[in-house]
C-alpha cells in the first residue's frame, strides 16, 4: 500500500515540530507575556488619568458644557490624550482638542464599545487607528452632569497604545529568521540519515513486499543487523499467520458462496450508503437483462420508490427491523424482505426476493375452480329444479312432455356427474402416479374407440376425423388402455368444443428413437403463445374462450398427469406449422 508520506518527509515534519515547540513556542510566549504585562501597566497608568479627570469634574458645583470644556482644555497633564464629556445620549458636550463649533455637528458615541460597557462600569476597548497607522485606547466611565446626580454623562478618553509592540515585532520576526535556518539545517540531517537508513534496509523491504503480493511461503533470511532481528522474526510470524489465516478465509468465503448462491431466492446486500456491494446467482438471474448490478441502488434496479423508501428507512434506522412488501417484476411476483442485519458496520441492508408466481397461480386457480364449478354445478342443478317444478305443479305437462322433460334432468345429472368423476379422477391419478401399471398397449385401438366414444358430441358440426395409424395392432406403446383411453378423449372433446363448424381433427404419429410422439390437431382458434405454459394447470382456462366454451380446466391436467405416470411429457404447438390459427397437443410414450 503506498503511503500519502514517505518516512523521510515524516521526520523532517517531526524535527521541525520539535523546533517549533522548543524555540519558536517558548520564546512567542516570552514576548506575548512581556508585551501584555507592558499593555496591562499602560492600561492602569491610563486609567489612573482618567479618574484624576473624573475628579476634578466631580469638584465643580456648576457642570455647564462651556465650563466643562474650559477645564478639560486646561489639563496639561494629557500629553497625547484625547478627553470628551458626553451627554446621555452620547452627544460630545466638551473636548480637550476640539472647539465646540467643530464637534457640535458630530454624530452620537452611545453605541461605541466602550460606551456600552461604562454604562455598568469603566469601560474599553483597543482598535487599530484607520487614519493614522498606530492602535489606539478607547476607555469611557459614567460621570455626573449636575450637583443632585440625577443628569448623567460619559467621560470618554482616546490615547496611543503603540507601546512597546513594534519593538516585539521585530524581536519575534529575528527569532522566526532563527527558527526557519534551523528548521533548514535539519531537513539537511534527517535527509542524510534516512537515505542511509533506507539503504541498510533496502533488502529487507524487498522481501517484505514479496511477502505483501502474495507470497507467503517467502522468508526473510538476512537481518540488516542486531537491532532489526525481532522485527524479521516478527514478519516471518507474520507471513505464516497470515498464509494460515488466507487459506481459512479463501476455503470459508468458497463455502459461503456456494451456499449462497444454491439459495433459490434472490439475494442482495446493500453497503451503508444503499448501494449494491453482492448478490447471488438467483438475484442475477432474476436481473439478467442488466450488464451491472453492483454498485447500484435498489431504485436503479428495481424502479419502485416504495422499495427504495424501505431500503432507506432500514438504513436509516439504528435497530434490527424488517420491511415486507409485494413486487411484481417481469411478469413474476415476490415477496420482497429488506432486512437489517445484526452489524451494520460492513452491510447495512439485505434484500431477500422470494418468488410467489406459484402460489398467485394456485390462488388464481382455485378462484377459477370455485367459478367454473359453482357455474358448471349450478347450471344443471338450476335446470334440474326448473323441470321438476315444472311437472310437480302442472300435470298436464308432465302427460304430454314428461318424457323429455326428464331426458333434460338426466342430461343435466349426467353432466353433474362427469365433472365430480373429472375432479375424482385428478385426484386419484396425482395420489397414484408411481402404481400405475405399464403395459403394451395397441395405440390404434386405443384412438378409436377413444373417438367413438366422443362422436356424440359432434352434433351440430360438421367434423372431419383422421388418424395416420389406420390399422390395429401396427403399434404397440407401454401405458395403461384405459388412461390412455381417457388422455386421448379428453383432447378429442376439447377440439371438438373449439373447431368452427367445418372442422377438421387429425391424430399424428411420430417415431422419434425409443419413443413415439402423439399429436392432436385440429383447425380451432389455437392458443396464444403467453398462455401455452399454463393451459396444463388445474382448472386454468384461456382466457378469451373462458365465456364462449363450457369447461372446468380439468380435463389438460388429467392428461398431464396421465402421461408424467407413462414416463413421457406432453406439450402444445400454436399455430400449427404453415397456418396461423389451429392447435397439436403433443405427448410423449415409450415404444413397447
């Protein structure tokens, strides 16, 4: 590290002070004291006039200022002084210079120094002279102005107080000359020792600053002499102390990075003044679209005031305390905790970010769930009660068209029913993922019967069905028939609510290695891209077809759940490929 001053500039500065302190400071006091002890007899002498002129003014019956300024004028025992009488309010009645008609037009002493000050006692001051280049005495005391004391004045007197200061000015300007040759003559000295000094020492220095970049396996061998021989064992202790202490330090901070950076939640530390001094990889992440984060204050990164106001009120704050608060960042919520840590010596502040996209979702979801089935339940049951009303109250009704009425209940009970067995069969698929058992499965059949069994509900459209797979047994698959029966009808039935009346639904096969990829497309709407990682959640449902087409968001999850149990995936592709509307939903199963 390199220092502001080399050790020879700091010894010169040493000796130097000591020679200020030994000749400049002793003797400045000397003359300081003398000349104040001189200035304090001058101050008495001054004063002793000043009362014997006080007293010779109390000795007249008859204080006219005509009288008054005849006395002060007969006083020859002034030499150089200036004498005034003022009036109360400040006003020059008679001088010991002046004729009245020269300081009658004067303006008023009542605010002057040493007239406020004699209005309690004799007061003074001294101030250099703007006019004449010497300082001057300024010292007033009250007086009375009549015989029954009742009209008061001020006796004010002005007189050099040079004394004996320009003759200590000289005396302390000869004794700076002295201080600054001596001050000379040593930089001289010290120089000439440092320079020797620094050579004796010049190869420990070397080893030393082997030891400061990093080497630490580095001893000094040779000692410059007798003297210096603790101060090489000591580096030596030093040097191996510290080769200990950088292994512990280096194999502790590995540690504590790679258990902060294996944390899922973002983190980041904020040196006392707020800015970013750390993160770990998931805050990084989080943040991957910024070339820099470190250095950085929360608001620069975050772009939310609430954030920043938090960050700065934990700062601010002395105490261990905490703020809680809810962002939403690229389309991602989190749980944002500021934190003050127990020293705030080093870091002043944390910022942990836990991510809660998944429990809004599953918030979302299940406000969706409660929707759909109080809808999809209420519906049939509203029509069920209207009916049965409806034949309970009129008879004749029930004669002519009792036997579709009922067709109507049993088609509503029907529909009841089939979504309790979707919400059942959820259920019992994600609690016996690991217990289905595999077996070859002929996939052909499976596809055929699947869509005989969905063929009802085409009514009212004209579809179009295709299968590549056209003959039984071509293709053996590891599955179960009837829940692969049941991926295959629920996709079926899904196409079929969303294709326009002309509709078209195709079954693909591709053989990709040991596996076999199945797709269904059809020629519906599709599914916009920002939805497509969604449409797999329980009871999630796109969004613009959520008024348009009856649904509980089940049946895409049953079938990803159904085929996670087979060991394969499934996913989405919209639009298909060469068309910018339609949809293939495809999974993944093991060749047999």
């Amino acid at each position: 590290m390199q220092r502001e001053f080399s050790l020879k500039v700091k010894l010169i500065v040493s000796f130097w002070l000591v020679l200020v302190f030994s000749l400049a400071v002793p003797s400045n006091y000397f003359i300081q004291s003398v000349e104040q002890k001189v200035d304090s007899q001058h101050l008495q002498y001054v004063q002793e006039r000043m009362e014997i002129v006080q007293w010779i003014i109390a000795q007249e019956e008859e204080k006219k200022p005509e009288k008054l300024d005849s006395i002060l004028k007969s006083l020859d025992f002034l030499d150089d002084a200036r004498v005034s009488v003022l009036d109360a309010q400040g006003m020059i009645i008679a001088d010991s210079r002046q004729h009245r008609e020269e300081f009658e037009g004067m303006s008023s002493y009542i605010d002057y120094p040493e007239v406020v000050q004699a209005r309690h006692e004799t007061g003074y001051h001294t101030a250099s002279d703007p006019w004449e280049d010497d300082r001057r005495l300024y010292m007033a005391t009250r007086i009375d102005l009549s015989s029954e004391q009742e009209d008061t004045g001020y006796l004010r007197l002005v007189t050099p107080f040079s004394g004996l200061h320009p003759y200590f000015q000289h005396v302390s300007a000869n004794l700076w000359k002295f201080v600054l040759l001596s001050l000379f003559l040593s930089c001289i000295v010290v120089y000439l020792m440092v320079t020797y000094l620094t050579f004796r020492l010049k190869p420990m220095i070397k080893m030393a600053q082997s030891i400061g970049q990093g080497n630490f396996q580095q001893r000094i061998q040779d000692s410059p002499g007798r003297e210096f021989d603790p101060l090489v064992e000591a580096i030596n202790r030093m040097a191996e102390d510290v080769e200990k202490s950088m292994e512990l330090v280096s194999s502790q901070k590995s540690d504590l990075e790679t258990i902060v950076n294996g944390i899922k939640d973002g983190l980041a530390a904020l040196d006392n003044q707020g800015r970013i001094i750390s993160c770990n990889q998931s805050f990084k992440k989080i943040f991957q679209h910024l070339d820099t984060i470190n250095g950085k204050k929360p608001v620069e990164i975050f772009f939310n005031n609430s954030l920043q106001a938090a960050c700065e009120e934990v700062l601010g704050n002395s105490m261990k305390q905490t703020r809680t608060m809810e962002l939403e960042i690229k389309e991602k919520f989190y749980d944002v905790h500021v934190v003050s840590p127990s020293d705030q010596q080093n870091i002043g502040a944390i910022i942990l970010l836990h991510d809660i996209t998944d429990l809004k979702n599953l918030e979302s979801i299940r406000k969706d769930f409660v929707a759909n089935a109080s809808h999809e339940l209420r519906t049939p049951l509203t029509s069920i009660k209207g009916y049965t009303e409806t034949m309970l109250q009129h008879p004749d009704i029930m004669q002519e068209k009792g036997t579709e009425l009922l067709q109507v209940v049993i088609k509503n009970t029907d529909n009841m029913i089939r979504l309790l067995d979707d919400i059942l069969q959820l259920s019992r698929i994600e609690s016996t993922q690991d217990q289905v058992a595999l077996d070859d499965v002929d996939l052909a059949a499976v596809i055929f019967k699947s869509w005989n069994n969905c063929s009802h509900y085409t009514e009212g459209k004209n579809i179009v069905f295709e299968s590549e797979l056209e003959q039984e047994g071509q293709l053996l698959v590891r599955g179960e028939a009837e829940y692969l029966g049941q991926v295959f009808q629920n996709l079926f039935e899904n196409s079929i609510k969303f294709v326009p009346g002309e509709g078209f639904i195709q079954v693909l096969v591709r053989q990709e290695g040991n596996q076999v990829w199945v797709g269904v497309q059809d020629n519906g709407p599709g599914i916009p891209a920002a939805e497509q990682q969604r449409i797999f959640e329980r009871f999630y449902r796109v969004k613009k077809d959520k008024k348009k087409v009856k649904g509980t968001g089940l049946g895409l999850a049953i079938c990803k759940n159904i085929i996670k149990a087979f060991g394969g995936r499934i996913w989405v592709e919209s639009p298909v490929p060469g068309s910018d509307s339609g949809c293939i939903v495809w999974f993944s199963l093991n060749r047999s």
